[in-house]
C-alpha cells in the first residue's frame, strides 16, 4: 500500500502545476507530521509556493488544500496557519493501512546487485577489544543491517592488523618477561594475556625513554623513545619478520592464534559476525608492490635514505610515507592493498570504513594515492567516520593499560541489569497491596526459570549497551555511563525491551500465541486520538528506514523506536485492551499492539537488540 506522504507529494507536484503553472522540483514538497499544537495529521509547508501563487502564505495554503481534498478522498479537511497547510486524513485510510502493512516484512530482501563492502572492527593484535571497538563493531554491523533491510547486498568485512611494530611490542616484552606463560597456564583469555605484554613494553619503555630525556635535556620525547635500545630491537624484529625470519614468525603465530581465540570468543558474545576477515600480513605485500609501480610511473618518489613517499602537497596536503627507509611498510601500504584486493573480489558498489574520526586524514590521504595510482574506484571509499567514546573519568590509553576491556564490560552490564532487575522486583513486592497481590507478584516473577533469568539478564545488558551507544550520532562523541544506560524508564534499551515484553504478555492474555495474526473488521471502526497517532507513528517507519540507511545512521532507528515506545505506552494507560466489551473494536486494538510489538522487535534486531517476550 503506497504511503499516504508519496500520494501527497505526488499531488501537491500536480497541484502546483495546474493551479500556478509551477514545475516544483520534487525536493520543494515538505511533508511533516502536524504539530500536536493544531488540529490535522500531516502538514505541507507551502512556503516554497507562495512567489508563484501570487497569494499570501495562508492564501495560498487554502488554495492547494482545496485542490488536494477535491483530489484524495482520503483527506477530510484542512486548515492553515501561516504557511503550513494542516491536513486531516480519514479514519479509513489509518486502518487500511495498519491492515495491510501488518501483513508485509517492512524489511526489504537483500537485492544480488553489486555489493556495498562494510569494514569494521579492524583491530589490532596486541591487545583486547575494548569500549572504542565496541563502537565501531556496533555501529558497523547495525549499519550493515540496516542497508540489508533497504535491500542492498551487503558484505560485512573486517580486517585484522596482525603484524606491525605493535604486535612486535607485545611479543618482543613476552620473550623477555613472560617466562614461558600462555593462556593455559595462566588462565587468561589470549588476548588479554597479549595485551598484557604490550603494557608491560609500554611501561619498560617510559623507563628507558626517560632515561634518556634525562641525559639529554630537551630532547623530544618521539626522539628519546626511538633511541631506546627497547624501541630499536622492536623495529629490528619487525625488520626480521618481513624478510620471513622462522624463529620470529613461529612466535608471532603463537602470540596471534591467541589473540584469535580471544578476539572470536567476543565478537560471539557481542553478536557480531563477518562474511570475510582480511589480515594485514597477506595484504601489505600487495601494497608494496602498488608503491614500486607508483615508483616506476613517476607518481611517487623515493628519498636519498630509501623512504618512499607519495606528494601531496599540490592537492593542499602534505607528503605521506609510504614505505620506511629499512623498507618496512605503514599502515597506508596494506590500506593500498587491501583496499585493491577488496575491489578485484566484490566488484563493489562502494567500500564504507567505519573507523574514528581521528583517522579522517589517512582516509583522504588513501584516496588521494590511489587516483595519483590510476584507480578510478577510489571514488567509490566513504569514511564513515564516528566520534570517540569517552568515560566519566576522561579518555582510555591503551599503552597505560587505562582502557575499559570489551569482556569485562559485558560482565560488568549483565551484573548490573540483574541488580536493577531484582530490585524492581522487591519494590513490587514490597509495594504489591495484600497477600493476594504479593502472591502474584512472585508469580509473575517465577515465569522464567534460573537459567532463563541469566539469559534475560544477560540480554538486558547488552540492549542496554547497545541502545546507549547506538542512539549517539555516530559523528558525535560520546560519554559512556553503565549506570545511565541500564534504567528500565526513559530512553533506554531496557525500556523498549520491556515494552515489547509488555505487548506480547498482552496478547498471551488476549489469547493469541506467538506468530498468530489477530483479525479485526475495519467497516465503520471509529479511533480515538492516540490509536491514530500510533498508526501514523508506525506507518513512518519505512521513511525512517531508508533515511538511517542513506545517513549510516542507527542512531535515526534507536530514537524513531523510543517515539514508537513512549507513544505505545500513552495509548496503552490511556485506552481500555482487554477490558473493551466491543470485541471487533478489541481486537482492531489487539492487533495495534502486535504490529506496534512487530516494528520494535525488527527495529531492534538492526540495532543488534533482542526482544524479550516476558520480563
């Protein structure tokens, strides 16, 4: 069923055409919902019509009013103010609609078209996840949902950085303090164990180099930390690795299989998935040989001491090393190789990076060598850049060992939503008037058993964390607080879990069971203020859709589904379920509510959320 806004868009096109010889652009009609304030369900801002009218703002607003009612049987008045035109749509129309759409996916099959390539996480083997990844891997995959549910082929990537002078870091610290230690030994998860011998580098390092500032007065600190013996044996083993040593690369594959482990173990709890992972270590060679044909075609250039660099100076940059005077490769070398090989396997539609802001450069950096390449497909990278997460405290330092661990985090919210969740319980309890009604508090609370009440607390953490990070626009940065994002009220992921919870109790009670369509006949129903409301809230719900797709924006779902919650609760206080003795007028409320439950529960699935059906 087409959308009551694109049959008005399509009419006030045609009306300004007859009635003021007006071609609009399609981009002039503005349809919005009416301001609670004035009567009407959809409002045209005829502003931009007002010059061509000849006509004041109300005027002309009549005018086009006029036009559409004689044109839409489903418009039953209008009014102006000012130069918004006020627009009342029938009853009809809202229950046609709510009937139709109930009974379609809202999500649209993913097409087989070219492929929109998604890179996320990308972390660094020297280390665990923290809150930073979480981010990103939460964004990135909901961003990827959401242009699957537009129809779009999606291809979910990641690409591990796996060698590197970091990961030299945490190995070269292993081999000289680690005495031998694994996970199995020590009972750490590998990642954490990994990231453990990074700090202690770190911190080994901070030694020497102050050692060294201390001997020489006033010498930088970049300067003092690359003349530490420590730095320098870390860049020889980077050195080493390139040219294949075994000992190093035994090492190197032990220390990562560990990392691996951990990293999977996760990404699994946090419900995040690939369809293909990328490791920097196959993929830096295919950018050096890239570097040695920009060599060869004048468009890069070497220095005297062999460093290779590409100059950008002309294009209101400055030059970028591209290869290290010991031939060493840089993060921008497997970014040019990856980069390629992506192209060659998905002969994509466009390759998105979601990566910090703090990375802006590099990307624009990354496009520009490829055109200097001769790659026409570097048109094709967006930077879908977000905003660091910070804590109450201040920013995280992963050397400094500062940072907030992704699994720790996860323990931390399931713990927490547990303690929010019984004690909730034991102020109903505590409050319930009588045996009678404490009996069935402790009831209602039994439905679920030991293991299903960890399982719900567990799923309430991470709607929680989810939701708290998700509804942020990605651009902007954003304070994380564990305490905030778990409240059962306000605009949370608890809240919308428990609201759909809500409805689906509601039609457990009604007597329908999961998955079974309630019928209502919509012959002469009359609906109330809030039923409408609701009805047009949730028929708003593909707009949002596409435009969180065309933004990359899960933040648009999380806020649309917060409104969609908040105005399903007003309807449910204020109107009688259960207790309507009209049964057709029962069941059209009924199945409001299941459609209501529908919408959050698929809004939520893209958010990576859960819907609880009993809390």
């Amino acid at each position: 069923m087409e959308s009551i806004e694109n049959v008005l868009s399509k009419l006030s096109l045609q009306a300004v055409q007859e009635l003021f010889g007006f071609e609009a652009p399609a981009s002039a009609i503005q349809i919005q919902k009416t301001d609670k304030k004035f009567e009407g369900d959809l409002t045209l801002v005829v502003f931009p019509f007002v010059k061509a009218a000849r006509k004041s703002p109300e005027e002309t607003g009549k005018t086009i009013g006029t036009y559409l009612q004689e044109h839409c049987t489903d418009i039953i008045g209008f009014n102006t103010v000012k130069g918004f035109l006020n627009l009342s749509i029938s009853d009809a129309y809202w229950l046609e609609y709510l009937d139709t759409a109930r009974r379609d996916d809202p999500h649209k099959q993913p097409g087989d078209g070219k492929p929109i390539v998604i890179e996320y996480s990308s972390p660094n083997t020297n280390k665990p996840l923290h809150l930073g990844h979480i981010r990103n891997n939460l964004l990135g995959w909901s961003v990827a949902e959401i242009l699957k549910a537009n129809g779009f082929n999606v291809k979910k990537v990641n690409l591990v950085n796996d060698r590197g002078i970091h990961i030299c870091k945490s190995m070269l610290a292993w081999l000289r303090w680690g005495n031998g230690e694994t996970p199995q030994s020590s009972g750490m998860k590998g990642d954490h164990l990994v990231g453990k011998y990074y700090v202690i580098f770190s911190n080994h390092l901070k030694e020497e180099t102050e050692k060294i500032q201390s001997e020489n007065p006033g010498m930088e600190k970049e300067e003092a930390e690359r003349r530490t013996p420590l730095m320098q044996e870390a860049q020889q083993m980077l050195k080493k690795w390139e040219e294949g040593d075994k000992e190093i690369r035994n090492l190197w594959e032990m220390m990562n299989n560990w990392v691996y482990e951990g990293f999977d173990a996760t990404y699994r709890r946090l419900g995040i998935d690939f369809d293909k992972t990328y490791y920097e270590s196959n993929t830096y060679l295919l950018g050096k040989s890239m570097v040695q044909e920009g060599l060869e075609k004048g468009v890069l250039y070497k220095r005297e001491d062999g460093s290779v660099w590409a100059d950008l100076r002309d294009e209101g940059l400055d030059e970028k090393l591209l290869l290290r005077k010991d031939g060493t490769s840089v993060y921008m070398t497997q970014d040019l190789g990856t980069a390629r090989l992506r192209q060659q396997e998905f002969d994509a539609e466009s390759l998105i990076y979601v990566v910090g802001n703090e990375q802006n450069y590099h990307f624009d950096v990354l496009k520009r060598v490829l055109r200097k390449l001769g790659y026409p497909w570097a048109e094709k990278i967006t930077h879908l850049s977000y905003g660091m997460v910070e804590l109450p405290e201040g920013k995280m330092k992963s050397r400094e060992g500062t940072v907030v661990d992704a699994d720790d985090l996860m323990d931390k919210m399931t713990q927490t939503a547990k303690e929010t969740s019984e004690e909730i319980q034991r102020k109903k309890e505590e409050n319930a008037a009588g045996q009678a009604a404490a009996a069935n508090a402790q009831a209602n609370a039994a439905i679920l058993n030991e293991d299903e009440r960890e399982d719900l607390y567990f799923r309430l953490g991470m709607g929680a964390l989810k939701y708290f990070i998700l509804k942020v626009d990605p651009v902007k940065n954003m304070l994380f607080n564990p305490k905030e994002s778990i409240d059962f009220n306000g605009n949370t992921g608890p809240f919308l879990q428990y609201t759909h919870a809500r409805i689906c109790s509601l039609l457990r009670k009604g007597g329908f069971q999961e998955g079974q369509l309630v019928e209502f006949k919509n012959d002469g129903l009359r609906i109330s203020d809030k039923e409408k409301s609701l009805i047009q809230n949730l028929a708003s719900y593909p707009a949002v859709l596409k435009q969180a797709g065309n933004a990359y924006s899960p933040a648009l779902i999380a806020n649309y589904l917060y409104d969609l919650a908040k105005d399903f609760n007003g309807f449910y206080q204020d109107t009688p379920v259960l207790r309507e003795t009209d049964e057709n007028l029962k069941s059209f409320r009924l199945a409001l509510a299941q459609y209501t439950g529908l919408i959050l529960k698929k809004g939520l699935y893209l958010l990576g959320i859960s819907a609880p059906s009993a809390m």
